[in-house]
C-alpha cells in the first residue's frame, strides 16, 4: 500500500499507524445494482409480455367485437359472453369434462399417493428404476398417449381385439357412448399419475425422520404411521395436486381430438369446451365467440378451484 492511499496516525505509544484512505463511491452505483437484477430477468419478463400478456389482452379486445359479412367487424360488449352463457353445447362439453373429472380425479390421486408411499418405504430397493417407471408416461405426449391407446382401444385391429377374436371371444367395444368418458380417463391416469406422485413423494421427504422414530417407540405400525403421519402431513401437496388436476380436467383436448378419428359417431365436435371452441375458431372462423368462450371457461375453471381451495381449508381448519 503506497503513501498515497493511506493516511498517517501516531498512537498513544508513538507507533505510526496507517490506516487506508475512504475511497469515494461512484455515482449511479446503487442505481445500477437495482438494475442488475432486473437486466438478468429481461429475457423472462419480455417472453411473458410477449406470448402470455399480449395474447390474453388482445384475445379479450377480440372476444368483444363480431365480424359480420355486412357491416364488417363491430364493437358488441359483452355479447358473445351472453352468447356463450345460452350456448347448450358449451354446458354440456362442461357436463362431460365434469364426469370426467369425477371418475379420473379419484383413482389418479389415489394411485399417485399410493405409489409416492411405497416409494418412501424402506423395503423398496432400485428406488431410481422405479421412480422413473411411475414417471416414465409422462414424458410420452398427449397427442402420442392418445395414439397409441386409441390403437389398444381399435375393435377391428387393436391388440385386445386380436387376442379375443384369437381366443374366439367377441371382442370388447370401449369407444361407446357409455365408454367413452371411461376410456378417456384411462388415458389421463396412465399419463400423468407418475407427475403427481412425484409432487406428493417430493412432500413427504420433508417430513423429518423423527416422527416417525417416536411413533414406532410408542408401537405404531407401518400402516398406522402412514396413515396418521404421512398422509395429513402431505395433504396440502394433494390438494394442489386436485387443483391442477380440475384446470387441467377442464382444459381436455388432445384425447377426445385424437378419439374423434377412431369413434366419429361417439366423440362429437363439442364433446369438451376446448374442442368446441377450437372447431368454431379453426373450422367456422368464429375467432370472436371462441376466445369469449375461452375466457368463460378461464372463469368457470377459477371458480371450481377455489371452491375445492376453500372446502379443503374448511375441513382442515374444522
């Protein structure tokens, strides 16, 4: 350190100290560590902007006009919103996404807590091997999922057909009025079971060993600690699970699209919301109606989920 960075001091002995000179800020420096940050996320919030925040607002300024062969496109308010509230064929897509979630919802969530407890189980050995088999189905795409079951599903060349006409049995028929719904969910389940699991395995990693230490001193078996420990601990990551689960329930299209091919006479062109507004955007050019009816199905998709948030909480805090 040179004379020039440092000062001179005589202590109480007569020692020279050297203590080093304050060196003065910059201006603009806090300003511009405020600013870092902000220039770190630019790419993300840009993206957002671009592709989530542009398109929701210019979908809403759409669903707010009517384009007519006479008079060109005019403002109508709210029109189409009324529109979509008498549409029959909107509330019975919303039927059927209903009793689908009611029959899919149960058994995923089911047999996605039930296998993230065997994964927490001491016996399992080769946890990784496992763990990416329950998982495994969803890195397959819906689209892909949807080929290949509506393959299995085929009553003239599917595999289950084959095998019964080679047992001389009279082959099953899954794709009927009746059937539809069930097989759709078959899809879903084997889909994205593995996706919860891990959300509900991830949850019960955090629940500290010592827990179940104690109970096992005072003579819980491994069914009682999994039923009185694990699984209220681990409850909040179900119901987050359920709420995906409703959004995504809502939103099915990639399954009754793909089935539409196979069941022309059972999946029709307003078998769900999404497929009915897809077909009158990309079919009849009603870009207007559907994104009002997007966006009534954005609502009614809010309000089912915070309905199950709040008799979740309900029951938890009672």
């Amino acid at each position: 350190m040179s004379l020039d960075d440092t000062s001179m001091a005589e202590s109480s002995n007569g020692q020279t100290r050297q203590f080093p000179r304050a060196v003065p800020r910059r201006r603009g420096g806090k300003f511009q560590r405020k600013l870092i940050p902000y220039l770190f996320l630019s790419p993300f919030l840009l993206g957002y902007l671009a592709f989530l925040v542009y398109p929701l607002i210019y979908s809403f300024s759409l669903s707010l006009y009517r384009k007519q062969l006479i008079g060109g496109t005019t403002f109508i308010g709210l029109a189409n919103y009324l529109k979509v509230i008498n549409d029959a064929y909107f509330w019975e897509g919303i039927r059927n996404v209903l009793i689908f979630g009611v029959i899919q919802i149960p058994v995923m969530l089911g047999l996605a807590l039930i296998f993230a407890l065997i994964l927490d189980s001491k016996p399992i050995h080769q946890l990784t091997i496992f763990r990416l088999g329950y998982f495994l189905p969803f890195a397959v795409p819906s689209v892909v999922a949807a080929l290949m079951w509506g393959y299995f599903y085929g009553q003239s060349f599917g595999p289950i057909a084959q095998v019964a006409t080679a047992m001389k049995l009279q082959p099953p028929v899954f794709l009927t009025n009746s059937g539809i719904i069930p097989a759709m969910a078959n899809i879903s389940t084997w889909q994205f079971t593995g996706y919860n699991m891990l959300i509900i395995y991830a949850a019960l990693k955090t629940i500290p060993t010592e827990l179940y230490e104690a109970a096992r001193v005072d003579g819980a078996s491994d069914w009682q600690i999994a039923w009185k420990i694990r699984v209220p601990l681990v409850w909040p990551a179900v119901v987050l699970t359920m709420i995906f689960s409703i959004i995504g329930t809502l939103q099915l299209f990639n399954e009754p699209n793909v089935l539409t091919v196979v069941a022309p006479t059972v999946v029709n062109l307003h078998f769900t919301p999404n497929v009915y507004l897809y077909n009158l955007a990309f079919r009849n050019s009603q870009f207007e109606y559907s994104a009002a009816m997007a966006f009534t199905l954005a609502i009614v998709s809010g309000i089912l989920a915070s309905l199950v948030l709040f008799i979740t909480r309900r029951r938890q805090v009672s």
